[in-house]
C-alpha cells in the first residue's frame, strides 16, 4: 500500500522531489511506496503551474490546504532557500502532519549517519561515516558531505558542493553549486557560501563569502 504525500513549492526544486519520488517508487520491489497527492503553493506561477501539469500531476492549492488534510498526509518541502525552507517547516509543523526523508536510489549514505525528519538526498549525493543532520537538510545532486561532519537543521548543499570532514555547519546555511568547504572549518548560522567559493577559514553567522578563497 503506498503513502499519500503532498509536495510544497511548484518551484524547480519542488519538481525535482517529485522526479526523487518516482525514482524511490521505481525502485521498491512490493509496489510504489508514495502516492502524490500533488503540489501546494501560496504563490505559483502560470509558468510553473503548466510545468507541473507536464508532470501529469496536481496543483491543490495554497499550504494552508494542508490544514484540512488526512491526519495520515506526508508532506515533503520542496523550497531550495534554507531560511524560507525554515519558515514554512514552521507552518507545516503546526498541521501536525508526518514529514518523511526522501533518498533518492543514486545517492550513497553512510549506514551511521544520524538525521532528522525531512531530509532530502538527490542523485549523486555521498555522505560517508559519523555524520549528524538536523531537520529538513537538503543535499542535491553529486553534492558530498565527508566524515565526522554536522549539519544543523535547514542546510542546503547546492550541486556538486563539497563539505570536507570535521566541519561544524549551523541552521539555516546554503553552500552553493560547486563550492567547497575545507576541512575542519566551522559555517556560522544563515551564512551563504557562493558558486565556485573555497572556504579556508570560518565562516561567520549570516554573512556572504565568495571566491578563491571565499572572503
């Protein structure tokens, strides 16, 4: 029997859960483990609306939908910024509903990682050994965590970004495409690493760093 869930954000990123989904149903030999229900969005665009229709799937209305939804409704929050991701985690949690991890059948995660609810691994991501994440982390495509490492809870690590072992990254943090943060480094609450950037140093809380090497 599969599992009703409802995507939040219409957006790319919200899509891409979806493709997650279709390849997690693929891939359980008893029969699909999730049944879209569809997409929520308090603001989605004609553009984005038609492009969810080409996924032959749903759009049910704003997040306050999910108020009047089945006790049983899984709700997955497909938003790529961390504090907006943050910021609706809190709406969502308020409806009480079960919020899932979803790991998508090409990613590669360490049997010892240790996460919360929510968290989201595209295709491609690698998480090796003694790693902790809080909720709703967002890994994308080939993006890769190393040993030892902890995320806080609202992190987004763009694609094919690279966190080296023993880094200390707190709430709310995005990484972005193709940075790299070296070894042993600590990332301070709502900072923002930009494409490209190599962090060699810490990262203060809620500041942007870019370039080689990140300032």
């Amino acid at each position: 029997m599969s599992l009703d869930i409802a995507i939040v954000g219409c957006g790319g990123h919200g899509r891409e859960l979806f493709e997650i989904i279709r390849a997690i149903n693929e891939a359980t030999p008893t029969g699909p483990r999730w049944r879209v229900m569809g997409f929520v969005d308090d603001r989605p665009s004609e553009v984005n609306l038609k492009r969810v229709q080409r996924l032959d799937a749903s759009y049910l209305g704003p997040i306050d939908w999910l108020r009047e939804a089945w006790p049983s409704t899984h709700v997955v929050i497909g938003l790529g910024d961390p504090r907006i991701r943050r910021t609706v985690a809190q709406r969502v949690e308020a409806y009480g509903l079960p919020v899932p991890s979803l790991v998508h059948p090409a990613a590669t995660l360490a049997p010892d990682l240790v996460s919360g609810e929510g968290l989201v691994a595209f295709a491609g991501a690698r998480v090796t050994t003694n790693v902790a994440f809080g909720r709703h982390v967002h890994l994308n495509q080939n993006a890769t965590v190393a040993h030892d490492c902890v995320l806080a809870d609202h992190i987004s690590v763009n694609p094919l970004a690279a966190v080296s072992g023993d880094c200390r990254v707190e709430s709310g943090v995005l990484i972005g495409t193709t940075a790299a943060v070296l070894q042993g480094l600590h990332i301070g609450a709502d900072a923002t690493v930009g494409a490209g950037a190599c962090v060699v140093r810490d990262v203060p809380a809620a500041t942007v760093v870019k370039g080689v090497p990140a300032k």
